[in-house]
C-alpha cells in the first residue's frame, strides 16, 4: 500500500474525475480499458494519480447528470457538476452530492430523462 496515491481501473466510463483540495482544476480519469462488453476484453487494466486523502474529492456521476436539460432547454454539463463540487470541497461528501443535486434541481427540476446518479468519495 502506497500513501499518496489514488489507483483505479476504468472501463470506459467518462464522468469519472479527481478534484484536487488545493484548488487545481479537477483532472479526468481516463478509460484503461474499452467499455465492459463492447470489445472482449478479458481484463481491465489499472491506472494510478497523485491523491491527497485527506484534501480531494473523487467524484463520478453518470451522463444523466451532465446531459439533464434546464427551463431554458441548455444541458447541466460536467462542468457545473464540477464547479459545485469545487466550491464545496471544505464540506463533508454527502454534503458536496446535496450540494449538486439542489443546484441540479434548481436547474432542471425533478423529471428526469435518464438516471442521475453522482458519487464522490473523500476519506
């Protein structure tokens, strides 16, 4: 076990992003494998980034969060999932996914088109 570092095995998935506590902007973790099912992959392979456990956020959410739709017929986007969960990183993470989800509502309400599923993880 390494201290200060984050590994993590992606199979395809593209909202998954580390938030840096020191405020740097927050870093796309990218696929180390296709997405499960769709080429045969038989293993998926890990990766490894900095990680401050006591300072940063991972955070995941499905494309029902980002693509939901506003009043004004604009989509949420990873970013302002982002930009919430970066002004809230003093807060504890069920905190930061309150956060987020009051905004999205505020947003785009509570009918949903797709699942909107968010996880960030701080230790």
């Amino acid at each position: 076990r390494r201290r200060g570092l984050l590994r993590y095995a992606n199979a395809g998935h593209p909202h998954a992003w580390l938030v840096p506590g020191d405020g740097a902007a927050p870093r796309r973790l990218g696929a180390t494998a296709p997405p499960l099912g769709l080429a045969g992959e038989r293993r998926v392979l890990g990766a490894q980034c900095p990680w401050s456990a006591r300072a940063d956020a991972l955070c995941l959410f499905t494309d029902g969060m980002a693509e939901s739709v506003g009043h004004s017929g604009e989509r949420y986007t990873e970013e302002r999932i982002l930009s919430v969960v970066r002004r809230h990183m003093g807060d504890s993470a069920p905190e930061i996914v309150d956060a987020v989800f009051q905004d999205l509502f505020a947003f785009a309400g509570d009918q949903a088109a797709d699942d909107r599923t968010l996880l960030v993880v701080r230790r």
